[in-house]
C-alpha cells in the first residue's frame, strides 16, 4: 500500500496504462468467428412472398386499412395469414438477395463437382416469383450426356431450393446436343449414388422437352456453343 495519495497516484496510472490494452482485447469481438449461414429460402415461399409484394401495389390491396392488409391478402391467396406473416417476415429479411445468393451457391457446387472446369454459364432468372435455373456445360463423350444432365439438375435441386424449374444443354465442340428442362423438384429426388445406372432408363422419363442429338432430335438451334 501507498503511504501517501500523493505517491499512489503515479502507481496507479501506470497500472491503469497496463490493463486498459488488455480491458479492450477481452471486450473486442472476435472477427474471426463465423457468421451463420444465411437462410435459403424455397421456391414456394419466394412465389408467395413475390406474389404478396405485387399484391400490395394493386389499388384494390392500397385501399384496405394497413392492419387487415395481411390477412385480407392470406385469405386470396388461400393461406393461413401465420404463414403468409412468417414468409413476409423472412422475405422482408432476406429476400431481395435470394435470387443473386442462390445463384452463386449453385455455381460453386458445380464447380467442385465432377463437371469441374466444364460449366460454361448458370444463369437464374425470376419471372413474376418463379425462378428458373439455366444451365450450359460441356460434354465431351456421348454416353455421359445423360448422367451429366441428372447430376446437373440434382447439385441444382439440392444447392438452391429457391429453383422451380432447371432450364440446360450441352455443347460438344461448336454444337450443341443437348437440350432439357426439369422441375426442381423432380431432380431433388434422384439418388446421386445411382444416377450412373438409372440416368438413361428412369430418370430421363422426369425430364421434358428432350432432344439429343445423337437419338435422332437435335436441339432447335446451336446458339450459345460458340
């Protein structure tokens, strides 16, 4: 203990000087710390709370008093107003960036996927709430083009729930040889383990507006294999 006040202050500032650096190092949050993913959301809560957000400019909704908007919305589009309030909650949230977030996600799972350096363009486009995925690869053996599209549409499925539809073809060289679409959740059900044995005799059956070339059909047009 210090005698005197007057021989105890240069202590305790000096005291002071060594424990604020550490005080504030304690306190400082960590940068390093992960952040939690954000939410993904389906496409039938996107369509939903797409749709609200169109409802709210028609004239009709404007003229309703803002406290029974919500519910008077949820009872035409035939949902419970919890549900359309928990999706409205989330879109508000979230929303806006779903569309380019999920878009990016779906890239890099290609990207680390068999079709690694093969994947020449993903592109997600929404029309009035509904997104479809569209997709070119390259494909360089016959045999594979099948499989390669389940595959496609799967790591698709699985990557971006906010998918409704997976729009895709292929290019051999300058030609392209293949064309197809899918409903997302059609592809969410194959089972990657067995798309190598089933790909050609069950799963292209789910697959619409088919045409390989090398089966007789052709793609309309070889736009986009440049």
């Amino acid at each position: 203990m210090c005698p005197t006040a007057s021989t105890c202050r240069p202590f305790l500032l000096a005291l002071a000087a060594l424990l604020l650096p550490l005080l504030a190092v304690a306190k400082a949050p960590d940068s390093c710390e992960e952040q939690p993913p954000v939410p993904l959301m389906n496409a039938e809560d996107y369509k939903l709370y797409r749709e609200y957000k169109s409802a709210l400019r028609d004239p009709r909704v404007q003229a309703i008093p803002e406290s029974r908007r919500l519910g008077r919305v949820a009872r035409n589009f035939s949902v419970p107003q919890s549900r359309l309030r928990d999706v409205v909650a989330l879109g508000e949230e979230i929303g806006e960036e779903q569309v380019r977030r999920q878009q990016e996600i779906a890239l890099e799972a290609l990207e680390n996927s068999a079709l690694k350096g093969r994947i020449r363009s993903v592109e997600f486009v929404e029309t009035r709430g509904i997104v479809v995925a569209y997709v070119g690869w390259r494909t360089t053996e016959q045999e594979r083009i099948v499989p390669e599209a389940a595959h496609i549409a799967k790591i698709v499925a699985d990557s971006a729930p906010i998918v409704e539809l997976v729009a895709m073809w292929a290019c051999m060289g300058e030609y392209k040889v293949f064309t197809a679409r899918i409903q997302s959740s059609s592809a969410a059900r194959f089972n990657v383990e067995r798309i190598d044995c089933f790909a050609e005799t069950r799963y292209i059956r789910l697959f619409e507006e088919v045409r390989n070339r090398f089966s007789g059909e052709p793609p309309e047009d070889d736009i986009g294999c440049d």
